[in-house]
C-alpha cells in the first residue's frame, strides 16, 4: 500500500468533500472536512473547499452546525472542529453565522458545556466585529451581569471582555466605553481579591491586559487594596505564568501613577517588612526582586532604607524558619545588584553569608549566592586603593567561574538560568575571558545549552552576552580621545592603578577568542538565533558577528557556515516581531557584512540564480556610507570612518560580479554618498571612494554620471580628472582607471577637452614612474586620437598635439619595454603623426 503525504491526502478527503456535498450527504462531508482539516489546516485547497461549500450553504453553515451539534447533542468532536476552523488562517465565518454562534452557545449555562467553549467563544469574538458589537450591547445593559455570565466559561472568554472595551469601533461613545471599561476592571480587581489564585490567574489577565493598555485611564482605580492584592501574586512560589501577568501588570501600574504610585508600593512593602512573617517577607522580597529592573530608584530607596536593610541582616543566623525565605531574599539581592550603592551595602553586610551559603545551601540557593557573590565581586574596580585585596577578589571570582562551567556541564535544564546570569556577569573579567575561551569543552557546553534553551529569552540573552564579552574589540579611538583617556584614567586612578587597558584585551588576544568561538561551532547557533523576532537577540547576534569578522582569516569560513545570508535577514522586519532591530544593531550587521564581503568572491557567496541575490547587500552597505543624522559630532566624538571604508571596499568587490544589474544597482542606491565621500579628507577613503567609482564605469548608469553632456557631469568629471594629481598613488591609479574607460565616450571625452588642463592631466600619467599609471594615461590619450570620432576626435587629436603629447608618448615608448603599454602607445601616436 503506497502511503501518501499529508496534504496529498487532505486534498483527497477535500474532493470527496465536496463530491458528497453535491450529492447531499452533508454529514459524510463533514467528516472527510475535518480529518482535511486536521492534516493540513493551511492547505490552500482545503480552505478554497470550506469557503465553497459556505457559499454553496443557504439554510446553514458548517461552523453553526459545529455548534448546534456542540451545544444540544455535547458532542465533543463537533466543538474541537468549530475551535479548529476558528483558528484556521482563511477561514472566516459570516458575520450572522458568527453571531448565531455565539447567541447559541451563550444560551447554556457555563456548566451545562464543556472547558471547549471557552476556545470557541475567543474565536468568535476574535473574527467577527458582530460578536463584538454583541458583547457591547450587553455590557451597555449591565457590566456585572455579562461579566458574571462570561467569567467562569474560561480563560480566554474572560479575556475577550477586555478585546471589546478595547476596540473603539463597537461603542456608540468614547464616554460609554470607558464607563464599561472602568467597571470591567473593578470587577476582575475585585474577582481576584474573591478568587485568589484559584482560576489560574483569569483575573490577573484581564488586569494586565488593560493596564498594558490604558493604564493611565485606570490607574486611579488601583487602591492599596487592589495593589497589595496584585503584588501578592508576584510571590515566587507561584506558577511563573502568574507571576508573568502581575509583573506586567505592576510595571503598568506605577509607570502610570508616577510618585503616587512608587509611595503606595513602598508602604505597602515596608508594612510586610515590619510585621517580618514569612509569608509576608516572602511577598515584600519577591515584589521588590520584581520591580527592581522597572523603577531602580525607587526598589533601591527602599531596600537601603533603615527598616529594610535590619530585616534582611538576620538571615545569616540560618536558623530553621528563616531557610524558607533563603530564595526569595537572594532573589531579592540578585536584582538589587543592579544597583551600585545596593551592591555595595550587599557585599559590606552580607558576603559572608552569601560565601555560607554558596558552600552549604541546597542547588537553587547555592546557584543564586554564587550569582550574587559573581555581581559584586566582579563590579571591583581592578586598581582598588588595596591591590591585594582586588587580586584577591579576581581569584574568587575565577573560582565562581569554575563553578558555574561545572554546573553548566552537569545541568540538564533546570535552573540554568542562574548559572548563565552569572558568567555573563563575570565575563566582563578580562581574566575570565580568557579563562572561558580557553577551555574548548565549556564553549562547545555553552553553544549547546544556548541551542536547547532558543526559547527561552533569558537564557539565550544571558548566554549571547558571555560571547559579545569573549569576543567584543576595544573600540577605536582617535588621537583626541585617547588623550581625554589618559587624563580621565591619571585624575581617577589610585597609585596603585594600572595604566591604559588590560593587555588581556589586547587585540591580539580578542582575535584569539574570537577563534575559539568559531572554532567551538558559534555559527550554527547565531543561524538559529537570527530566526527570532526579538530585537535584543539580533543585536547581540550583529554585534557577535562584527567580533568575528573583524580577523581575515575567519570571513571565508563565516560566510560558508550562512553568516552572509544571516546578515542580510537580520534588518528583515518579521511577522510577530516585538519590535524592531535597533539603529545600532542595523550598523553593526552592515558593517559585519562588509567586512566579509571584503575578503570573499562574490560568486561563491551570491549564486547566479538563487537566494540570497546580490543585490540584497547593496542597501545595507549603502547605509554606512551616509552622514548620521542624528549623532553630533565633535572633535573629542569623531564619525567612525572604518565602516565607510570597509563598505566602499566590499561594494568595489561587488562590483566585479559578472552581471552589469550588480553595478547598476550600486549607482541606484549609493550614488549619492560615493560621489560625496570622493571629497573626503580622509586619504584612505577618498581612495577607496574613487576605486569604487572606476569599477562602476563597466555599467552604462555608471558611465552616464559623467558622460550624459550636462553640468553636474561635467563637474563629476573635473573631480575625476583632478584625483588623477592626488597625492596617494593608489586613488591617481584608481581615476586614471576610471577614465581609461569613461574616454571610450565622446561625450566624456568632451568633457575632458571643456576642462582648461583636462589634457595636461592625462599626459601627467604618461610621466609617472608607476608603470601602472602610465599605462592608464596611455590608454586615456589613445582613445582621444583613435576612438573619438568627428569634430570631437578632431579637437581632441589637436589638444593632444598642442599639449606635447606627440613629445610625451615617444618618450613613454622610449623607456617602457612592457608590450601592452608600447602596443597602445604606438596606437595612440599614429594619429597625430600621420
């Protein structure tokens, strides 16, 4: 028996559907319909077979007899089919079958039906504005009742209470649904102080999901009652889900309230610190943990005030009843650390019993004070007054290190968080840098661990951050701000301070880690990784990739392993992205791709048809040439040149690709720039500018920039002819290029005839000592005796011999023995001796 795929056999059960629908066996039809439906819900043909039969329905649709069948037999299979076609992509009800729908199923009561309807109801308000528009309707009568009716069917019902106040198409005022609006949301306030946590935080939900919304039209609602009643929930013995939701929940709160807000939170947790019960310790510590990343100032306020810190010092007694609070007051100081006073009251009250419980506690507390004790050790500066003690310090914190790649080996998943929070942390150690990318078996744990936790957004952070440590350059400094170093580093810097930067961070020593992560297999994760839609992640994955492909040697193999075909995805917005990539992380993927685009064939990387095309890298590099708009200058904050230079580099490869679109493409998107940067100051990029510019007159958009008889040509074209007299050998042989083939034009030779010493300029190459150049100027002059034809060839063979070309190319043909040169000398002098 030959076995078919899944969407083969989907669309064989879609045309018996329809076969059987056409014959009246509507029931059969409905059977094949969902097993289709099942095997390939995004199937095009299953789905065109669903609309034809609503269409072809005049006395029902399927979704309504899902439901009736739901609803007054209790079949089971028929309300999974009616939530399945809700969520099918394509598949969308009427808007009266939608409404029948709901009406049907909010006529039973919400025991008399299964945990289904709770999926079916979402659907129908998710898709049909009538449904919609129903709930309004009901809400307008009597929130509370409808709320009543509407809560215990389910999460997701509940929550499509705040769908409808939130869409402002369905209420006849802005004053009515804010009225609804409001009482909803005293309603779940108060469901939650009734219910607890009993319905798996149905309440909470709907409370964060309209404080993420308009907050500020209801944060005056939030009492101490209903906010001492959100912050228990962010105790750390509940389920994460739940805590998820009163986080964001609180994090809306006070953004909203502002002072008023950071003063009822501060009573309420100081109230539970005084009374100094576990459980309300408990909760203080949790929501404090909580908030600390959201309103530092006001977490760390709190946590240094003189009630607080004397709670949190007789945890070193250890004794039995305190244990139970262990993990929520390392919770507590973990995120305290991100504050500098609060780390140093933690490190000056508490190191020993952290050190205590690093050596005694069970797993979890042990990772979280060796997290800790990692924060506050590694924040010493290494030139502290006493020397000794910092050495000191560092060698505790290699010890930490070790431990952490212990655990991260041993770790099957859980509470890995901890151990890849806290070599992030000690990864700004130069010596631990070294420490890590030394050891071949821990990179390759770390790159495996990250690549099973892809999900999980701290830990893939966490983990990026240890390689943006290992791999991350000293940045470029101009003279003026290595001098404004030196003297910030002389006025700081105790006696015992070490001048300038750790040698450790050398690059020398960066290129060497950078090698052990590519060595280590690095490429593969950062595929995976670009694949996300969270921006923080991309930045950290362009900022990686720009480490790498700062040496060589490593562009060939990044680009083999997709670095390229990475880079050009990252700036490429994504369906349910959160955001989008930052500016800083747009230049960084730019740069890392012109770095490599520098030192690879384009044809290797771009085949002739397929993806990624060439063309896509044009734009990004095109980017880095552009003035910043935003960034202000100044002498102590130069622009950064070198990602001017490596993208004027990497688009002159480009423009070697065999296909004339490549270099066309680059007049269309950079023109604009490169004609600018021809001007520069800067010798290397002038250079590089102008070597571009000869590698774009192969394309016929490139030729016409200065051979189309108008002004601004003419302009272009004097540029040109006076780089051929710069003082870099390499840009007078990049324009002498570029006009050895624009002067195969008579409209370009026309021009150089319109310039007053257009020809003294190209006879100045025939007389230079780079046989390279004279080459060039040779090759100049015989296309304005040989190729340029009437009046205009006539001029040009007489400035040539009036400028002393005939005295200059018999010259040339005197000293050179290269072939090529006295092939075209002879050429060029034929004419004007004839």
């Amino acid at each position: 028996m030959v076995h078919s795929t899944g969407d083969e056999r989907a669309v064989h059960l879609t045309r018996e559907a329809i076969e059987l629908v056409d014959a009246g066996h509507r029931e059969a039809a409905s059977r094949n319909l969902r097993e289709a439906l099942s095997l390939a819900p995004e199937n095009p043909t299953v789905k065109d077979a669903f609309l034809k039969i609503q269409q072809e329905e005049e006395t029902g649709h399927h979704l309504l007899d899902l439901c009736r069948r739901y609803v007054t037999r209790g079949e089971e299979d028929a309300g999974k089919d009616a939530a399945l076609y809700l969520r099918t992509d394509g598949l969308k009800p009427p808007e009266g079958v939608a409404l029948e729908c709901a009406k049907l199923l909010l006529a039973q009561r919400a025991h008399a039906l299964s945990e289904r309807q709770d999926e079916i109801i979402a659907g129908l308000v998710r898709q049909s504005t009538d449904v919609r528009q129903h709930f309004s309707d009901q809400l307008q009568v009597s929130v509370t009742t409808f709320f009543d009716e509407i809560y215990d069917r389910g999460d997701n019902a509940a929550v499509c209470l705040d769908t409808v106040v939130l869409d402002h198409g369905v209420w006849p005022s802005e004053e009515t649904r804010l009225h609804c609006e409001r009482e909803l949301f005293q309603l779940f306030i108060a469901k939650l102080m009734e219910s607890g946590h009993d319905l798996d935080g149905r309440s909470l939900k709907g409370i964060a999901r309209l404080l993420a919304v308009d907050a500020e039209k209801l944060q005056d609602l939030v009492d101490d009652e209903g906010l001492e009643v959100i912050l228990s929930s962010l105790d750390n013995r509940l389920p994460l889900e739940l805590r998820s939701q009163a986080t964001l929940a609180t994090v809306k709160y006070l953004e909203a309230s502002g002072e008023t807000g950071e003063k009822s939170f501060s009573q309420l947790i100081s109230a539970k610190v005084s009374k100094a019960r576990n459980d309300d310790l408990v909760v203080a510590f949790s929501a404090t943990a909580a908030v600390f990343p959201v309103v530092p100032e006001v977490a760390a306020s709190l946590f240094l005030s003189e009630g607080f810190m004397p709670v949190l010092m007789p945890m070193a007694a250890r004794d039995a009843k305190r244990r139970k609070l262990e993990a929520s007051l390392l919770e507590l100081l973990n995120a305290a650390c991100i504050n500098k006073p609060c780390r140093e009251a933690i490190a000056k009250n508490l190191s020993d019993w952290l050190s205590h419980t690093l050596t005694n506690g069970d797993d979890q507390t042990s990772e979280l004070a060796a997290v800790v004790l990692a924060k506050i050790r590694t924040s010493e500066k290494d030139g502290s007054e006493a020397n000794g003690k910092a050495q000191g310090e560092e060698s505790k914190v290699l010890e930490l290190v070790e431990r952490f790649k212990g655990l991260m080996s041993r770790h099957k998943g859980e509470n890995i968080q901890n151990v890849v929070e806290g070599l992030a942390y000690s990864s700004v150690k130069p010596a631990v840098k070294e420490q890590l990318a030394n050891d071949p078996a821990f990179l390759q744990d770390l790159i495996s661990t990250l690549q099973k936790n892809l999900t999980d957004s701290s830990v893939l952070y966490g983990g990026l951050m240890i390689i943006v440590n290992l791999t991350q350059f000293l940045p470029n400094l101009s003279e003026e701000q290595k001098k404004m170093t030196q003297l910030k580093s002389y006025a700081e810097a105790s006696p015992n301070a070490r001048s300038g930067p750790d040698p450790l961070d050398s690059d020398e020593h960066v290129v060497a880690r950078c090698n052990a992560v590519v060595t280590a297999g690095v490429m593969p994760l950062l595929v995976d990784c670009g694949k996300t839609a969270l921006p923080s992640i991309q930045g950290l994955v362009s900022k990686i990739l720009l480490s790498l492909s700062r040496d060589r040697k490593s562009r060939g193999p990044l680009a083999q392993r997709g670095a390229v075909k990475l880079l050009l995805q990252l700036g490429v917005p994504r369906q349910g992205s959160t955001g989008s990539i930052s500016h800083e992380a747009l230049q960084n993927g730019s740069h890392a791709l012109a770095r490599i685009l520098i030192s690879v064939n384009p044809s290797h990387v771009f085949p002739s048809s397929g993806f990624p095309q060439v063309t896509s890298a044009i734009r990004p590099l095109a980017s880095l040439l552009a003035s910043p708009e935003t960034t202000s200058l100044t002498a102590e904050q130069p622009r950064d040149l070198l990602p001017v230079f490596e993208s004027l580099l990497a688009l002159t490869n480009l423009a070697s690709y065999p296909d004339e679109a490549v270099p066309d493409a680059i007049v269309r998107q950079a023109w604009p720039a490169v004609e600018d940067l021809l001007l520069s100051n800067s010798p290397p990029i002038q250079r590089a500018a102008c070597e571009l510019v000869c590698n774009l007159m192969t394309c016929e958009a490139g030729v016409v920039k200065f051979a189309d008889g108008s002004k601004r040509a003419a302009q272009r074209l004097h540029i040109l002819l006076a780089l051929t007299d710069a003082d870099d050998a390499a840009t007078r042989r990049a324009a002498g290029g570029g006009l050895a083939m624009l002067t195969e034009f008579d409209a370009a030779i026309a021009g150089v005839l319109d310039r007053p010493r257009g020809v003294q300029l190209l006879l100045g190459l025939c007389q230079e000592d780079d046989e390279s150049l004279v080459h060039r100027g040779v090759a100049c002059l015989r296309n304005m005796t040989c190729v340029a034809s009437g009046d205009i060839g006539r001029r040009a063979r007489d400035a040539v011999k009036s400028a002393g070309g005939v005295d200059t190319l018999t010259n040339v043909l005197k000293k050179t023995s290269n072939p090529t040169i006295l092939q075209t000398g002879v050429e060029a002098l034929k004419p004007l001796v004839a």
